[in-house]
C-alpha cells in the first residue's frame, strides 16, 4: 500500500472526519458483549486510554471507541510476591500514588502519568529508567486478562511466554486489556545531575552515555544549540527530594512554557523577534529549573508529565528512536535540519525537543528498542500551521538516520520504512493478531497501513 503522505500546503481544507461512536463499559460483562460479534456496534472497534497517543492508533471515525475509564479499580497489592494488579483504566497517577503509601513504586520511571495502565501497556512507554532492566512499563507485566475481539476472555500468564510479548505493546490488535498485574519493588531515592552544554558537547558524550546505565532525560533547544542533561543514578541517601519542587519544575516545563509559547505567537508578529523571545525564555526556565533545585528524586515526588496537556490538539509531538551507539552523530544532524527546516519553508517548534535513553529490551516483539539501546527525541510544539508539513519532513529525516517510528508516538512514518524496522517480529506478531482477530474487528484504517 502507499503510504499517504499529505503535505498541508494550504490548498486543501481538512473534512473534519466522522465522530466515532464512543462506549465506556463499567464492567468487564458489559465489555464482552460490547466485543461480542453479535453486537451492534460498529468494527473497527478501538481501545482507549487517557488518548495521549500521538497518532490515529486510539481513534475509530467509522466505528466505535471503547473508552476503560470505568474500569478503574486496583484490584490487589501483594506485598509477598511484590506485584500489583490493577483495572486498564487506572490512572498511573493514581497508581503510584496508592504504592507510595505502602512505600513501594512501579518498577522503571514513566512520564506522562495522566495516561492509562492499559494504553501504558499497550504501547512503548518509557521515560528516564536507570539500569539496563526494562526499559518499558510493559517490560514489568507479569500477566494480562484479555477481552478478545470474539467477546471471550484471555487470561494470559508467566508461562505463556511469546503470547505475553505479543500482548506488551500490542496497540489493542489483539484484544482489549482489562487487567495487568506489574512487578513492583520498595520505593528508591535518585540523584540528578544537571548539566547544560552545547549539541556538539552532547553529541561527543552521546556514546559514553549511551553506554552507562544510567536514567537519561534531555531537553534539545536546536536554534539556540543547546542541551539540558538530567542524568539520573540510584542514590543511597534518605531523602526523596521536595515534591512541591519537581511539581513546580513540571507546571513551569509542561504548562507554562506551552502557554508562553502559544501566546507570543499571537502577540508578537515579526517571527525573528518571536522566537528569539520564545528561546530566551525556554532557555531562563530551563537553566532555573534544570539545576540543582531537583537534584534529588524519587518516583513518587518526581512524577512528570502531570501537568502536560494530555489529548489531542494541546501540544503536537513526534517521537522516534534512533540507535545509541549513532546518536553522537543524528544529534548535529538533527540540529542542521531544524535550523534547514526553518530557513526553508519558516516553521520552527517553539519548545525544547525531550529525549531519553531507552536500554535494550525484547521483551515485547514490537518493542522499539529490541535489539540494541536506543534513543527516543520527542519533538514538541504548540504550533498546529506548518505542524504536519514539518512532521513529514522529520519523517524523511529520521527514516535517513536508521530511526524506529512507534505506532502511537510518530507522525508520518512511510509504512514500507517501518515495515523494514519491524520485519519479521511484525510478521509474527501479524500471525498473532489474525489468530486473535481473524476478522480484522479490531483494525483501524491507520494501523492497517502497518499490519495489514
Ligand atoms: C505531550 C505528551 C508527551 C508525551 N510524552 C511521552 C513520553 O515521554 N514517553 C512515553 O512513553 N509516552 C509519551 N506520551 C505518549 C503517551 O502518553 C503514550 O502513548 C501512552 O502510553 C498512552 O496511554 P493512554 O492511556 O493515553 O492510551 P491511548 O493514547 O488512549 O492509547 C494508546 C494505544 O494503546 C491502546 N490501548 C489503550 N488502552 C488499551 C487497553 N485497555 N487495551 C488494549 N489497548 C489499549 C490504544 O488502542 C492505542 O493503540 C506523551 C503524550 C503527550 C500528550
């Protein structure tokens, strides 16, 4: 199939597509026979989340969405076999809010806590995990119940072990996740060491950090050539850090900033002056609260993510993985072709790009980082005009530097480019997916695309 690639030149006016019929089943009865093949409701049939994803993977125009927002309870926690075992619809938020109070926490460190366990588990979601174990939430999933696309439960366990990695960051093809139980472990204390330097400075160090498993989160400022380097290690110390602080570090990163941003684009008209304003800004917020105002953690006080606009039409994104072990080079390079990009056809992200180190991982067969450690750059901006035009082209670049699209996280990715990435996992997962749902209920036209 070809891939389709629409350029937003202006010429043509985006139909606005049809609404989906949207359900939220309360229970796990009403789920199946919601599923079930002699129900009313329209295929394709799409699970969601929090709809954090930034692609069409959550949505259904034709058919129906299956919201688990009712699906909200935490089941159990098990203190001797530490795992805890919750509902899709949990909230990670809520999650590691419960574990706190018992001192314990999910295992790794995940942004954006606003979204779901299931859509969590669901898609490759990563943020700055220290160590080389599990660079995913999926990665900790013991065990799985499955609502399948036949109106039957699945109760996928320890032993069934390739189901359990099709299942982990399988984008709801081969059935809807009810319930997970994840591996937990007793609450841990980090220390972060902030540094700014230049790109080249960072792409110089990219291979030694790469290298070590530390937890690894940047923030990229291209037009200003600059880094901010949160690097995380395990501490031994007691203290877990101020919360209010690392709450004030995400308001001002994924509220303030945004709305800053957004709104000098209507005061200030002369785009040099703009954006010039715009990296002053985003570069004073940073060096303040990049410092060593949150220079100790845990993953209860250093929860990021909350305050971000989560659904769509707040802040547009784009992530891909590229190599580790090349990123010394992607990271000038990406710098150029943003600095290209603008010179060319005017359009700029106007906030700072975030990145993490995402260690080798193969326990699921669609995970991003498979076979080596990779690094994820997340494009961000406000800027919906010139937004699709730019991922495409972003598109074009990453797929040059050998980089891996995730179907939630990348605009634009030409499928024969993925297909290429995923090659033969994609096709035993393909095998999977048509045992599971071999009448293709579960299949929205964008996932089609990639595993039809
Ligand atoms: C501003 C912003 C920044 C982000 N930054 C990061 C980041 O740093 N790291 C990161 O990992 N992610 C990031 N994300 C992406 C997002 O949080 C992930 O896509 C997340 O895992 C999706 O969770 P959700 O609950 O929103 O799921 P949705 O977006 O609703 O769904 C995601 C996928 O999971 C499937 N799904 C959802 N629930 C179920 C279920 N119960 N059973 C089966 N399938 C299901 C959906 O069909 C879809 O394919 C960011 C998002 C935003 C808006």
């Amino acid at each position: 199939m070809t891939p389709a690639r629409l350029r937003e030149t202006g010429r043509f006016q985006h139909l606005p597509s049809r609404e989906a019929h949207a359900s939220e089943p309360a229970s796990l009865q009403e789920l199946l026979t919601l599923l079930d093949p002699g129900s009313r409701y329209a295929k394709p049939l799409r699970p969601c989340g929090a709809r954090s994803a930034a692609t069409d993977c959550h949505t259904s125009s034709m058919g129906t969405t299956i919201s688990t927002a009712r699906l909200n309870r935490i089941v159990n926690i098990d203190h001797s076999a530490m795992t805890v075992t919750a509902n899709s619809g949990v909230r990670l938020d809520t999650l590691n809010r419960v574990l706190a109070e018992d001192g314990l926490e999910l295992v790794g460190s995940h942004e954006v806590v606003g979204r779901s366990l299931g859509g969590a588990v669901s898609a490759p979601c990563f943020g700055p995990s220290i160590g080389d174990s599990g660079a995913y939430l999926s990665s900790h999933v013991s065990s799985i119940k499955l609502a399948l696309s036949n109106g039957r439960v699945l109760n996928v366990t320890p032993e069934q072990k390739n189901l359990l990695g099709a299942v982990r960051m399988s984008y709801g093809l081969l059935g809807v996740v009810v319930e997970a139980t994840l591996k937990i472990r007793p609450a841990t204390v980090f220390h972060a060491d902030h540094r700014r330097v230049t790109i080249d400075d960072f792409a110089n160090a990219a291979g030694a950090l790469a290298d070590s498993a530390v937890g690894l989160q940047f923030y990229l400022m291209p037009h200003k050539d600059r880094a901010y380097l949160d690097i995380r290690r395990f501490s031994s110390k007691d203290s877990k850090g101020i919360k209010a602080l690392w709450a004030i570090k995400d308001w001002g990163e994924s509220t303030v900033l945004p709305r800053v941003c957004s709104s000098l684009h209507k005061v200030v008209p002369i785009r040099g002056m703009r954006f010039g304003l715009i990296d002053s800004i985003s570069a004073v917020a940073h060096d303040m609260v990049n410092s060593r105002f949150v220079a100790q953690g845990s993953n209860a006080t250093s929860e990021s993510g909350k305050y971000r606009a989560i659904g769509p039409g707040k802040i547009r994104f784009s992530t891909w993985c590229f190599p580790a072990t090349d990123f010394g080079v992607v990271l000038p390079a990406y710098r150029d072709f943003c600095r290209q990009t603008y010179e060319e056809h005017g359009y700029r992200c106007d906030l700072p790009a975030i990145g993490y180190r995402v260690a080798r991982d193969s326990s699921a067969l669609l995970s991003p980082s498979f076979d080596e450690t990779m690094i994820a750059l997340q494009t961000m901006s406000t800027q919906e005009k010139g937004w699709e035009d730019f991922v495409i082209d972003l598109a074009e670049f990453a797929e040059h530097w050998g980089g891996t699209p995730m179907f939630n996280l990348t605009r634009s990715a030409s499928v024969d480019h993925a297909r290429n990435v995923y090659g033969a996992r994609r096709d035993m997962f393909n095998k999977i997916r048509r045992q599971l749902d071999p009448d293709n209920r579960l299949l929205n036209p964008f996932l089609a695309q990639y595993f039809l």
